[in-house]
C-alpha cells in the first residue's frame, strides 16, 4: 500500500520544527499530507514574513513550533508563541505573521 505522507519517513521519531528551514525574506512550506479531506503543512517564516488574509474551506489547527506569531482571525489578534496553538475556523478571514522567526505545522480539516 503507498503511503499518505510524504517529505516525511515512517517509523522515525522526528522533531517536526527540524524538517523545514527558515530563509531570509521567505515563507518556506513543506507539505506532509494532502487530499480532500485533510491537509498536513510545515511552515517556516523569516522575522516580519506574513501570510496575508485569506479564508480556508476547511478548520485549520495552527501550532507554533519554534518563534513567535501574530494571528489575526476576524480581526482579532492573537500572539502565540512556541508550543502554542489556535484554531481558525472554516470560513473566517485569517492571516499569520511573524514577529520573530517562527516556525509552524498546519493541520486543515476539510
């Protein structure tokens, strides 16, 4: 049977913020697993990098792996630090940004 994930090895203890990198002036992504019903994605963003506002079809749980991050879901600000996570609903505009160098995993239910 092939695999659902990729860019990732079975049967390996892994530290999820050692599999993506950070580069200056970049939003690197990394994407684990994806289909239609769920979406798995590393991120690694420089200081000051962002994701604009954006709206999802599916519940996204956003968990701050390494750094700092400034959420803002329905215009509300969330500050989020390592270890950290927040969920951002189906259908609300949201948009990521961060204050430090930050990296982050994804997970998106669809």
């Amino acid at each position: 049977m092939l695999s659902k994930m990729k860019n990732i090895d079975a049967k390996e203890v892994i530290e999820l913020k050692d599999m993506i990198d950070i580069y200056e002036g970049q939003v690197l992504s990394r994407t684990l697993s994806q289909n239609e019903n769920v979406s798995l994605t590393l991120f690694g963003f420089d200081k000051d990098e962002m994701i604009s506002t954006h709206q999802s079809e599916g519940d996204a749980l956003l968990t701050v792996l390494e750094g700092k991050a400034r959420i803002t879901i329905d215009d509300t600000d969330y500050i989020l630090k390592t270890g950290e996570s927040i969920v951002m609903p189906a259908l609300h505009p949201h948009a990521v940004y961060a204050l430090e160098n930050m990296k982050m995993f994804l997970t998106v239910i669809f």
